[in-house]
C-alpha cells in the first residue's frame, strides 16, 4: 500500500517516556503498539511517510529515505513533544552509505529538534551493547540490498559471517509473514561461528516472539522493530539510561544509556 504524506497512526499516552518514529507504507506498524503496551508506561508515536513506490529497489529506496519526505514526518513528531526520533527503515537508511545515513539522520534530527537515528545505526549500537563482532543476518530483501547492509555493518566493525535473503520485493509481502515462518526463516539461517542472527527490515512483524526467536537459535536476535524502540527510548532516557526489562529479548534485558557528552551524534563509528 502507497501511503500518504504523513499520517499519524499511533499516538496513546500523554505522559511518560516518548521516542517517535518514522514510518514508511503499511506492513508491521503494530509492532509499536505491541512494544508499547509490553514495555508500559512509554509512549512511541508512529508517523506514517510518503512512501511512492513500494520496492526494495536501490532507486525506490533512496526516494522512500529522500530528505524532504523525512523532514516532513520529523517536524510532525516535533509538534507531539516526543524525547527522539527514528527514522524506522532499514534499507532506506543503509542504502545511502554510513555518511549519507549519518547526514539523513542529522536532518531529522534539525527537523524534529531532538536527538534521533535510523534503524540501520540502531543495529549498530545493539550490536555494540551487546558486545556482538560475528553475525548472522537473515534478510527479506533481494541479495543486491542486503549487500549493503553487510557494508553498512562492516563500517562499524561487525563482520556477517553468514547472508541469507528471502528474496522479497515488496515490504506490504513482507508484512503477511506470520511466526511460524518467521521462527523457521530465522532458525534456518543461523551460524555456528555467529554469535547473533540479525533480522532487518521493519516491514516484518517480530517484537511477539522476540523470547521465542532467541530460545530457537540460542543466542540473541535482533530484529529492525526490536532495535529501532530500543534506540528511540535509549535516546530518550539520555545518560540516566534505560532500565532492564525481560520479555523482548536479550537486547532489553542490558540496561543501556547515551554516554555523556555524546549528544546528538550517537552514530559515530
């Protein structure tokens, strides 16, 4: 489904800890509301961005992250008030390269007026939490995009030592996964040398069985829903940090926190 400009989807509580998220079509948004009502007492707000073509195509990508589509959704979330902002899409954070993905997250950070990043540098800084090196990652896209999020984690010193891609065209395709195939996707395409499975693409439902993806493989998974919350309320919650809390994961269960003096530029390598 094409979306419209910007369309708010979800918006609950009025007080509590708020990070805001940008994003693009119509898939797996109720992740947020899922994550929201596990963790409570936070509130995540979803803004809806123009999305013209539905692809994981490197050209319809790069329109679907484009700095005018994203400074309007951005400047949106300023008006509710929320701590951060994220821009919630893998590939169209990643396609543009570590600089391009760090000057996207610069502008919807300017527009929001509040600290922010992307989901593609929220794998990063998980994996980083995590003390994570050697991955495994377990894509929906073609092999010509994931080849770029294998890049993208190589900038920052995490080395894939496995790639497996669905294949899919279409975030609205991936978005009618359901858990019984996305437990088999992601046992199926796990590592031995991994010491986690990476799951991008926010497009696929995954926060419900985050516990139960884990128990399948034994280790931690990170999935692009998963990563994008965690890095909106660790922004959030700045050097106070976030607290620890059990049910999503292992990445959840770290308490995690912006360090000092790190400001707005978290994406750092």
């Amino acid at each position: 489904m094409i979306a419209p400009s910007v369309r708010i989807v979800h918006s609950m509580h009025q007080n509590g800890l708020s990070a805001g998220f940008l994003y693009p079509g119509h898939s797996a948004e109720d992740d947020y509301p899922a994550i929201e009502r596990a963790l409570g007492g936070v509130r995540l707000p979803v803004v809806h961005t123009l999305m013209r073509e539905d692809a994981h195509r490197v050209d319809a990508l790069l329109d679907i992250g484009g700095a005018d589509v994203l400074a309007d959704g951005a400047r949106t979330l300023r008006e509710m008030g929320v701590r951060s902002a994220v821009w919630a899409c893998t590939s169209g954070s990643f396609v543009f390269g570590w600089d391009g993905a760090r000057r996207q997250v610069e502008g919807v950070a300017a527009a929001a007026g509040v600290p922010a990043s992307s989901t593609s540098f929220a794998f990063v800084h998980a994996a980083r939490a995590l003390g994570l090196t050697r991955v495994a990652v377990a894509a929906t896209y073609p092999s010509d995009v994931a080849e770029r999020f294998v890049a993208f984690l190589g900038r920052a010193g995490v080395e894939v030592v496995a790639l497996s891609c669905r294949g899919i065209v279409t975030a609205a395709e991936v978005g009618t996964l359901g858990r019984a195939e996305v437990l088999a996707f992601v046992a199926a395409n796990d590592h031995p040398n991994a010491e986690a499975v990476l799951v991008p693409d926010t497009a696929l439902h995954t926060v419900s069985w985050l516990d139960e993806l884990e128990a399948a493989v034994g280790k931690p998974v990170l999935t692009a829903n998963q990563v994008s919350v965690w890095e909106g309320l660790r922004l959030a919650s700045g050097p106070g940090g976030l607290a620890p809390r059990t049910g999503l994961g292992r990445l959840f269960a770290a308490p995690a926190a912006v360090p000092a003096g790190s400001g707005r530029h978290t994406w750092q390598p």
